[in-house]
C-alpha cells in the first residue's frame, strides 16, 4: 500500500519505489496549515498513488534530497506546478540543469518547531537530514550512507560493486558511495549520529526503515566506526 505512516500520529508517510540501486524510499511530511513537504519524489506513481497522497494533504513543497534523486521530478513538477522545489546548496548548480525552474535552498522551507531539515555536508551531490519529533518516537531519514536493502541491486555492475564492497545486503554503510561521492564520509557519519538522538525510527534513503533497538544500535555503531 502506498504511503503508509511510519508510525501513528507522525504525520510522516513512507512509499518505497524502485530504481537501479533497488527499493528507493519516499517521504510525505506534514507540515503547517494542511500542507506537505515530499522528499525524494517517487517514479511510477498511479493515480491511487497520489489520491492516497493527496487525501493527507497539498504538497507545497518538493524536496530532491541530493542531486542524484531526480528522476521523479520532472512528472511531479508537472502535477503540482505551485509547489516550492528544494535542495540543498550542493546539488543546485546540477538540479539547475534539469529546466524544471528555480530551486531553493534546503534551509529556506519553513517548517513547524517539530519538523526540521537539515543539509548534510560531506559530498559531491548533496545530502540531506530530516527529523520529524511527532508521536511516540522520533523519525530521521537518513539519505545515503546506511542502507538496509534485502537483496543486492539486479543490474551486474551495481550487483558487483555492492556485492565486493560489502554495501548489501543487509544494514551496511554504503562503500560506494563512500567512495564515488563523499568528500568527508567522517563529516556526514557525524551529522547523522547528531540527529539520531532518542530511540528513533531510521529511514534510509535505501531498503527498510530500521524499527528495532538492537538496528538502530547497530547503525550507531555502524557510523561511529567512520567517526
């Protein structure tokens, strides 16, 4: 089922979509007045898929988490030509070249108190931090250097180099982008363990959020070895 809310009373919804890495997550935010932020708009939405989305809320903003989720935009730009595109400063000078009009830096979206983005630094196209502080646990997205993918990515050159890297399956840091796109994986490693306080609900940009003490403690310990 599309967009299911992570945990009651959240106000965060999560779609999985598919892409060449594998399973790509989704965000729908709630933020003030009825209107949402969606992170990292999905490909091959159905009409139920965004009625399912639009009976949340009015997306007003369009959030690119890095300058690689951009496939979804272009489809998303054309439906809700009134929302705000976000991104944070590193990946505007690429998502520029897209024609899809202006992007806004990360910072400018205006979010209520319990709702906050954050840019993280560190590599070559952008990353981004959300903690959501509604319901009974906090919930932090993640972006890319944990993922919890359950299989290895199907294309042979993806599959090899994530096979021989040791980046999936399973919950691992993710070594190729450590190695094609970070600049200071210790910079972004360090970001993340400052926004995972509390017992929060991870979810990373790829595979299956992480609910259980024991994996979020694992991706605690996962970072700190970069730290």
């Amino acid at each position: 089922m599309a967009w299911n809310e992570v945990l009651e009373g959240s106000g965060v919804w999560v779609h999985s979509y598919d892409v060449r890495f594998g399973p790509t997550n989704a965000l729908a935010i709630r933020l003030e007045a009825g209107a949402l932020a969606v992170l990292s708009p999905p490909t091959g939405m159905s009409d139920a898929d965004f009625a399912a989305l639009e009976a949340k809320g009015r997306v007003s903003a369009i959030v690119a988490p890095h300058s690689g989720h951009d496939l979804g935009l272009a489809s998303w730009r054309e439906r809700y030509p009134e929302a705000r595109l976000y991104a944070p400063s590193v990946a505007l000078p690429t998502l520029a070249r897209l024609g899809l009009g202006d992007f806004t830096d990360l910072p400018a979206l205006v979010t209520p108190p319990e709702v906050r983005f954050r840019e993280v630094l560190g590599s070559k196209n952008g990353g981004t931090l959300v903690r959501v502080l509604r319901g009974p646990r906090p919930v932090v997205y993640i972006d890319e250097l944990l993922g919890n993918q359950v299989s290895l990515p199907r294309p042979f050159v993806f599959k090899l180099a994530f096979g021989l890297s040791g980046s999936s399956p399973g919950l691992r840091l993710n070594r190729v982008f450590m190695a094609m796109l970070c600049t200071d994986s210790e910079r972004v490693a360090r970001t993340l363990l400052d926004g995972m306080d509390g017992e929060p609900v991870l979810i990373p940009s790829h595979g299956t959020p992480l609910r259980r003490p024991e994996e979020v403690a694992r991706a605690r310990e996962l970072l700190r070895s970069l730290v």
